[in-house]
C-alpha cells in the first residue's frame, strides 16, 4: 500500500457512500448555496455562544450523513475531525452527542483531507467497516480566537482570507456505491519563514506544491491524469504563487484544471477578500459541490489538496514563524478507476 516515501495507494478503494454538509448564512449567500444540505440564516444557531453554534454545525452535518446512507449511528465503528478552536473543543463535544469512538485531528484547514486519509487507510486495512471523518470552522468564533472579534471591527488587507461558517462530513465504507478514495499523499511540515497571519494563501502555498509534486512523482503519474486539481484554501494569493511555484518547477498543470475552493464558495461582491478559508471551506466545497458534480459525470479523478497553516495565537505572541502542511487525497468516480 506505501508507494514511495509518503503516498498510500488504496487497492480497496473505500467508498464514500454519504456526505453531510451545513453552511451559515454568508455560505446561503454564495455561488454554492444548492449544493449544501442544510444552511442557516444567522451564525448564532439558537446557542448562547458562537462555539456552541459551531458544534451544532458538525452535530447536524454528522447527522444527515448518516441519515442518507440509512444507517444507524450505531453502526457507526469511529468519528475522525477536527477544527481551529482550543482544544479542537466544538468537535471533541459534537462527539459527546454522537456518541461514536472518536479520533480528534489536528491539521488546521488541512484537517479535512487529513481525516480523509486517514479514514480511507482504516477501511482500506479493515480497521472499520463504516466510519466518519470531517472537519468544521465558523466565522466569529475562530475571528475570536485568532485575529479580533467581529464587534472590534478591525480592518483587514487585501490578502486576508474569510472563514468559512460550515462543516463537512464524509461517511466511508468498504462497500457501496458512490466516488471511491483512490490514494493520499501526506505532506510534510512546510516553513517558508512568513509571519504575517493575514496572508495565509502566500504561506501554505509552498506546502501545497510540496504535495501535490511529491504525489505525482510517487504515484508516476503526470497532473493529466486529473480532470481536476484543487487546493483546499490558498484563495486569491495562494493560488497565483502555487501556479508560479509549478511553473518554476516545469510541473505542467494547466491554469484551467487547477482550482481552490476558497475562489469557489463564495459569489463575486461579497467581501471575502482574498477568498474563503477554513477547515469547513474544502470540507463543504468537496463533500457538497464538487462530489454532487462528479456523481452528474462532469468529471471521473480528482486530487483534492487541503492546506493548513499550523500556527496559533500562542506562537504568533511569541514572534514565531508559520509552518504549514498540505495533505492529497484522490477521488474517483465512474469508468475505470486505476491504481
């Protein structure tokens, strides 16, 4: 199953037999709206707090994945996730209500195709039969802990990033119907020295290249294999210098193939600046968007690639630099699914 150094080719090819996907209202507000399964129309969601809300995001997305595959949660063998609060604590007290054996991740905005990896890794080995992997973030909680509270309302630079309000779940198999986890690649901790927490795209888009070349090179397979690239966050920032890195590098990938769901979510006029970002922005855009358009056949492989910045207020305070990551899963469905 190891294929070089860090890659991992699934020869039983775990399925995805149901999503969960819950947005906020900016996400209500965006080009993806229809393709997510519940949205809310105020970021509070009933609770007294927006940490509480942001459980109650992957409470509900945990729940109508399990609701669409017609199972019980029972039957359900381990729950992977993770988020950007202390203590990933919105996800560790969702699975207080699921009630599933839980494995907290911790990969920043990588934390969604970390959890796919790894997921795909125990089914493919037999370790479950059905299991859970996902990833959240909500906009006001996370502005909270890591830049000011929306009521401060500060000002923020063009490279600034919006989080997105969302959760995003996957419910794998070893048998069934539906887009099928096909290989990972897992990145390595990438430290380009930056330190600005406003430019999270031009910091992890190095990482993002690291992956997405070593993928290749492992795999022995050329960018053409996919009918689509895609970059979890890098927004607009990001994804020029990921696109000028692959250039320097002679790595061939057309402009066109090579998308970010941070440039996907939200509609031209609303103020995103840079774009989206967030554990729940590749977590819904994937779960929701991009696997509803692979089930209509409008493509058959793609490489979804999940960037994280690994920072944390505490390291900012102390002057410290960002290290990042970027974790690669591949997905396929329909005609023939190579290994």
């Amino acid at each position: 199953m190891l294929t070089g150094h860090r890659t991992w080719v699934f020869d039983q090819k775990p399925v995805i037999i149901s999503t969960g996907t819950v947005g906020g209202p900016f996400e209500a507000d965006g080009l993806l709206a229809e393709d997510f399964d519940i949205l809310h129309s105020d970021l509070w969601l009933k609770q007294d707090s927006y940490e509480k809300a942001h459980k109650v995001l992957l409470e509900e997305a945990c729940q109508r994945a399990i609701e669409k595959a017609k199972l019980q949660k029972e039957q359900i063998q381990f729950f992977l996730g993770g988020d950007l609060i202390n203590q990933i604590t919105p996800t560790s007290f969702a699975c207080r209500t699921l009630g599933t054996p839980y494995l907290g991740l911790f990969g920043a905005c990588s934390t969604s195709m970390e959890g796919l990896a790894l997921g795909a890794y125990l089914i493919n080995t037999k370790g479950a039969n059905y299991l859970l992997t996902g990833a959240s973030s909500h906009n006001t909680s996370v502005e909270k802990q890591f830049r000011y509270p929306t009521e401060y309302g500060g000002q923020k630079p063009p490279t600034a990033q919006w989080t997105v309000t969302g959760a995003g779940v996957a419910l794998l198999s070893d048998s069934g119907d539906g887009p099928r986890v096909t290989s990972a690649t897992i990145g390595r901790v990438i430290d380009m020295g930056m330190t600005d927490p406003f430019n999270m795209g031009g910091a992890m888009a190095p990482a993002a290249v690291d992956t997405i070349e070593a993928h290749f090179t492992e795999r022995n397979i050329d960018p053409s294999y996919y009918d689509l690239i895609v970059t979890g966050d890098l927004g607009q920032i990001g994804h020029e210098v990921s696109l000028e890195l692959f250039k320097k590098h002679g790595t061939p990938i057309r402009e066109e193939q090579y998308q970010d769901c941070g440039l996907m979510i939200y509609r031209e006029g609303q103020p995103v600046l840079a774009g989206g970002s967030g554990p729940g922005c590749s977590a819904t855009v994937v779960y929701g968007h991009l696997l509803n358009r692979m089930k209509k056949g409008e493509f058959k492989r793609m490489l979804v690639v999940a960037t994280g910045a690994l920072l944390s207020p505490l390291s900012f305070q102390q002057n410290e630099t960002i290290p990042c990551i970027a974790h690669a899963v591949s997905i396929e469905y329909g005609g023939e699914q190579r290994s």
